[in-house]
C-alpha cells in the first residue's frame, strides 16, 4: 500500500504573493501603460526581477495600500480610476 496521500502546501506569506502590470491593469480597470507611469514615478511600489531586471511585479501587498491610499477608482465603477491626488515630486 503506498500512501497517496498529498501534504498540504505550507501556507505562503502574503508578501510572497505578485501581480505583473497586466494583471495589476487588469484589477484597477487601468492601461498596462498608467501602471508603468505609477511605477516609473515611485507612486506603485515593484520589484525588478530576471536577468536585466526586465520583469516587473507588483506585490498583492503593496497593491491593496496604494488602492487603500492613493487610488480613486472612477465613477461608475469598473471605468478605470485615477489618483486620489496628484503628488508633488
């Protein structure tokens, strides 16, 4: 008799949980395009990954604070969304 049985995973912790720009554009109802420009300005924190830093993820984290602090989605819903306020830089 062999044991079938499968362990569960570990559980994962949430900072280990990434999005890519399309999937972060996808969940604010944004362009790919306005979350480089996020990102680019330092208003949505990324990490660079790969060999060239090419890949860039967001973090589920860091996603839910900046929707919490910085993001205004627009009215009606699902239309994209802009920020709260603009920065100075």
């Amino acid at each position: 008799m062999s044991n079938d049985k499968k362990r569960p995973d570990p559980p994962r912790p949430d900072s280990l949980d990434f999005y890519t720009v399309a999937e972060t554009a996808a969940i604010l109802g944004v362009s790919e395009k306005l979350v480089f420009t996020w990102i680019k300005q330092n208003i949505l924190p990324a990490i660079r990954l790969g060999p060239g830093r090419r890949l860039i993820r967001i973090r589920r984290t860091d996603l839910e604070r900046f929707v919490e602090t910085d993001f205004q989605p627009s009215t009606p819903p699902g239309r994209g969304g802009s920020l709260r306020q603009e920065r100075s830089q």
